[in-house]
C-alpha cells in the first residue's frame, strides 16, 4: 500500500501526510496534557512535586519506550537518524542547551509549547514564535551561522557508535524497554497521586506516541522509497524555519515531513482547545513584558540551532533514540532552565531587602 502511495502521489506528498498525522496527535495531546518542559523543571527548581513533571515523564518515557519497542520488533531502524550517524558537537549541546533552557523560562514555554499556545489564541506565543524562528535561520544559514559554526566545532564527536549511548554503556534496546517501562510506571503513579485525569494521563503517553509514530512512518517510507529519504521525527526549529522561508521567498514551498507537522501541531491543537473551550485571546501585560518573552525567543533561536534540535526534537526525539549530544542537551536544558528560574525568582527579594 505504501509502494502504491508513493508511486501515485510521490515521496513529498507521504511524508507531508505523515508529518501532518503525526502532527494533529501531538497537538491535540499536547494541548490537552499540558506538556512542557517549561513547566516540569519548575516544579523541579522548586524543590516540590507537581502535576507537571509527570505529564512530561509519562511523555518522555513513553517515547523511549515505543520507539525501542519499534526497533526491538524490526519495524524500525534509525541508525542512519541524523542524530546518531552525523557528526555531532558536544560543545554546542552544552552551550546550547544551557541557552534554551534559559530562554524557555523567560518565554515561558519551549519552541513546541508556543506553537501549542500560538493555536488557542496566545498573541504573545505567536510574537515569540515568529521572533525564535528568525534567528533560528539566521543562525542556520544568516548572520549568526559563523558564530554557532565557532561553538560547534570546539568539542566534536564522530557519528556512529560513538554518538550512541546505548552502544557505550553496553545497553540493548530490550533493556531499554524495560526501563523506560518501569520509568513510565512510576510517572503513572506519580501521576495518580497528583489526582491527574486520566483523559490527561492518556494524552501525555500520546504526546510520546506521536514521537515514535515520526520515526516509524518515515522509516518505513525510507526503506519503501527509491530515493533517499531522512528518517526523523517531531522536531520544530528547523521545520519551522523551513516552513517560514519556503512562504516567503518561494512560490512553490517542496513537500516534507516537517511541512506536514508544523501545521498539523498547529491544527490538533487549536481543535481540541476549541473542543474543551480554552481557546483565547491573551496578549502581553504588565506581568508579561515584551522585553522578556523577547530575548527569550533569541536564546531558543540560536541555543537550539547550536544544541540541534528543541525540547522536543533533542529532548523527546534525539533522547528516544539515545544520541549521546540529544541527552546532553536536555540535560543542559534542565539546568539552564532551573538555574534562571531560581535567579528570577530571588532577585525581587534581593531588591527588597
């Protein structure tokens, strides 16, 4: 069936279909879940244990535990996946990495969260949006490129082996499995005992769904197709980049898997905000200054170019495949985020005191 699909409408067409499938389940999910990074670091800055953490561990280990089920099953293989067979920068997973996180605090949601936002009517998330997108390709291919190459190429490692974590620690995929089973068994529990609905418990795991469901249906377009075709998944910098450019500057915007995602998202979001009646106007206020949200967007911009890939398309995507510079720079992400909420949060008592 998949052979016939590509013969009739060509590679383009699929993988736009695919990335737009793919992108109404994790819109839809997201929206519903709450899921943000954002929000679960917070709760991990401040010593306490929330709703939002679990949302984002009953996504990410649903992730991993999918997309290593998928390869244990033979139904997926990712070792020619950017992350794991091109050569990769420690150094900008870092450094990038502690940017983004950041600049996710000071907008307020990641790159995938305010396009989540963007679709309920959120004025401030489609600003910031607009702003990260812009010096995302100017750090891709503009004015800041000569500087992200800089930082890139002060600590590389070779594709391959090296860059699979799984390879280095002597880890087989059915371990993996298992872990991430056990991990996505005590978000659950966590989840529960923070009196979670269960319509939001299951949107979470969808959220980590819809990762794997990327890597598969691209997959399987890879092996079917007779030209060379990306594995990949969710990820939005580069796709929105991509997306932003093609409608400016060519009349005929070329088919991909991110083309069909980013309005998918935009799509399955704004759908089940109107469905559960969350849809709003929000625009920027006293307690929300422009200023901020502003330099947060360039943070994510440029750290996310630099850490390849978002929240989610380093974090959840990169991470479900264990590309060593994917949980390199979540985990930087974390740190970067924890640290610029705590500083925010005791500078007013500084002024006061």
């Amino acid at each position: 069936m998949l052979e016939s699909l590509l013969d009739r409408f060509g590679d383009g067409a699929v993988l736009m279909a695919a990335g737009a499938v793919v992108g109404l389940l994790f819109g839809a999910a997201a929206q519903h879940s709450r899921f943000c990074l954002r929000a679960a670091t917070i709760d991990v800055a401040e010593a306490r244990l929330g709703p939002r953490l679990p949302i984002w561990l009953l996504s990410f280990c649903a992730a991993v535990m999918c997309v290593q089920a998928a390869i244990v099953a033979g139904v997926l293989d990712v070792s020619d996946a950017r992350q794991l067979a091109a050569t990769g920068s420690m150094s900008g997973a870092i450094i990038g990495g502690l940017m983004f996180g950041a600049g996710m605090i000071l907008a307020r949601g990641c790159a995938s969260r305010l396009l989540v936002l963007s679709a309920t009517g959120n004025l401030r998330a489609i600003l910031t949006g607009l702003v990260l997108t812009l010096v995302a390709q100017a750090s891709l291919r503009g004015a800041l490129s000569p500087l992200r190459e800089s930082l890139s190429s002060l600590w590389l490692v070779p594709g391959g082996e090296a860059r699979n974590l799984l390879i280095q620690f002597g880890i087989t995929a059915e371990m993996a499995v298992l872990g991430a089973a056990l991990g996505l068994a005590l978000a659950l529990l966590l989840s529960l005992r923070q009196r979670l609905g269960w319509s939001r418990i299951i949107a979470a795991v969808l959220v980590g769904v819809a990762i794997a469901l990327g890597w598969v249906l691209t997959s399987a377009i890879a092996q079917t197709s007779f030209d060379v075709v990306q594995v990949s998944s969710v990820t939005f910098t580069g796709p929105s980049t991509d997306t932003l450019m093609g409608l400016v500057n060519a009349t005929d915007l070329p088919l991909s898997f991110g083309v069909g995602l980013v309005p998918g998202v935009f799509v399955g979001a704004g759908a089940m905000a109107l469905a559960t009646q969350e849809a709003k106007i929000e625009r920027f206020g006293p307690d929300t200054p422009m200023e901020r949200y502003l330099i947060g967007a360039v943070l994510m911009g440029f750290g996310s170019m630099l850490a390849g890939g978002c929240a989610v398309g380093a974090g959840m995507t990169g991470g479900s495949i264990f590309a060593i510079t994917a949980w390199t720079a979540v985990f930087c992400m974390w740190l970067g985020a924890m640290a610029t909420h705590r500083f925010m949060q005791a500078k007013p008592q500084q002024l006061t005191a």
